[in-house]
C-alpha cells in the first residue's frame, strides 16, 4: 500500500504520507461547515471595511461609507445627557454653594455629578477616596492649608496651587533654605529638632534646641506662627500635629527645610465648567475634612 493510502493502525484513519520522528499526519481536513464560515468571514470583512473606518492612510483613514466614529458617537451622548441635565445644571449654576447643600435635591444632584468629576479628574493624585499620599493632601482629614470651607475649596479648585498663567493661584513658597544659601546645614538641623520637639517626635540626643528655637523663630514663624500652627492665609501648614503631607520622617524633613517644597495642583477654571466645579466643591467638602 502506497504511504498516502496507509491507515493509523489505532483509528482506521488514513494518513497524508506524512511523517516528523516517527508520528505520521492522519488525513483529518476541517469540517466544511468550519470552513464555510470561515470564508463568509471574509467575504464579511470587505463588507466591513467599505462601510466602516478601515485602513490607515497618510493624514488619517478610510471613512466608510457610513461615516462612523466612536468620538462622535461619545460627543452626540454627551450632547444628550447636557440636553437632559440642562434644568438642574441651570439650577446648580445660579445657586449659592449654601443654597446648595440645603436643598436635598440640588445637593444629592451636586454630590453624583462632583463624584464622578473627582474619578475623572482629582483621583489620580488624591485617590479615589481622598485620602491623597505622599506630596498629595488628604482631604478626609481636618488639616487644610488653605481652609476647608465652602468658599476655601472653591477657591483653590478654581485657581489652583502655584499653578503658571493663573494670576489668582495660591502661592506659598517653602523655600530651600540650605539649597539657597539662607541657613547653613547645621543651623537647618537645629531647627528641624526643634520642629519635631514640637511636634512630639522623637529628637535627636544632644539637640541644640534653644538655637534651633531662635533659627525658627528668625526664618519659619513668619510663615507658620511663633507656636508652629501654621497660617491658612498663607498656606502654611500646621507643624504640632500628626499630620505631614512629605511625611514626618527626619530624612524627609531634612529634605524639606534643605531643599524646599513647590507641590502644584492644576488650575481647573478654565478646564472645568461652573457648574462641575461647584459640584466638586460640594463632594470635596462632604468627604468629611470640609469645615
């Protein structure tokens, strides 16, 4: 019997005569209904890509002839969902952010749209808790530099934190004392030992506190007060509590007075309308920090 026509002794099956390390291939072509669909496949494809966005060209891509596109399918939802919010969204934009948390309608209104726009815009830095990290502030605790009323938040959404091209942003200006040559190093670590005494941490043996006192007293007060409580006027932060937004580590401390801190956080007034921010303002303030 010619190879070809040679049968696998275990299923009676013929082989294709061919053979790799001793195992010959079995004579087992696809089922036609497989291959039927397969080709309709195909023939399917071309239909597609005549009608649908198909292949790429030099400055874009094929249309189709139905002009598709799922940013336009996106726009004309967006479009829709303005149309259908324009009642509440009228209502949002000329009320007072007090007017708003005292209606239970506009408020529960302001809270989904505010958390929504926290996921899309404010989480990827202050997660989507609020509970914020390292170098990104919290905002469930009570601790705010620049005041955790309706009007503070509002204000700071707006125009940001030491953010370019905002004439109204927030500015404070921890400088690096060391880096800029206003202190030198062992006048700045005099002065971190008496901040952490103040803080009730852990101070290093032999500290010269009296002279760290006085460093503070003649470059930090101005800023953050004679007692360390820090100015919401001018962003300071409170330097006696448990709370520290590069953290309270004497290396991170150290970092600080030596080389300064220039967080920024985005201006979102002319990235946000009205009526988006108002409704951050009020999911901000309900998160449990606002005052």
């Amino acid at each position: 019997m010619s190879a070809h026509l040679e049968k696998d002794a275990v299923t009676g099956t013929a082989t294709t005569g061919h053979e790799w390390d001793g195992i010959k291939e079995l004579n087992t072509p696809l089922p036609k209904w497989w291959l039927q669909v397969f080709y309709a496949t195909i023939i399917w494809s071309f239909g597609y890509f005549i009608v649908y966005p198909s292949w790429p060209l030099i400055n874009g891509h094929l249309p189709g002839l139905f002009g598709y596109s799922s940013r336009a399918e996106v726009v004309k939802d967006l479009a829709d969902l303005k149309v259908r919010r324009g009642a509440q969204a009228t209502a949002l934009e000329k009320a007072s952010l007090e007017d708003i948390l005292k209606s239970p309608d506009m408020s529960r209104i302001a809270l989904a749209q505010g958390k929504a726009a926290f996921g899309d815009n404010c989480a990827p830095c202050h997660g989507l808790g609020g509970v914020g990290g390292k170098g990104y502030p919290n905002l469930i605790d009570d601790d705010w530099l620049w005041g955790g009323k309706l009007d503070d938040i509002h204000t700071t959404l707006v125009n940001g934190a030491r953010w370019t091209g905002n004439d109204e942003t927030r500015l404070s200006d921890m400088v690096g004392f060391v880096k800029q040559g206003l202190l030198k190093s062992d006048e700045a670590d005099a002065s971190i030992e008496y901040v952490r005494s103040l803080a009730k941490l852990d101070v290093a043996q032999g500290a010269d506190l009296a002279k760290g006192k006085k460093v503070f007293a003649d470059n930090c007060a101005s800023c953050h007060g004679d007692d360390g409580k820090g100015k919401q006027e001018v962003g300071a932060p409170n330097l006696t509590d448990a709370i520290w937004l590069f953290g309270s580590d004497r290396k991170s401390m150290t970092e600080t007075v030596y080389n300064g801190r220039m967080g920024v956080m985005p201006a979102w007034g002319n990235r946000l309308d009205p009526v988006t921010i108002k409704s951050l303002t009020v999911y901000v303030h309900s998160l449990g920090g606002g005052k």
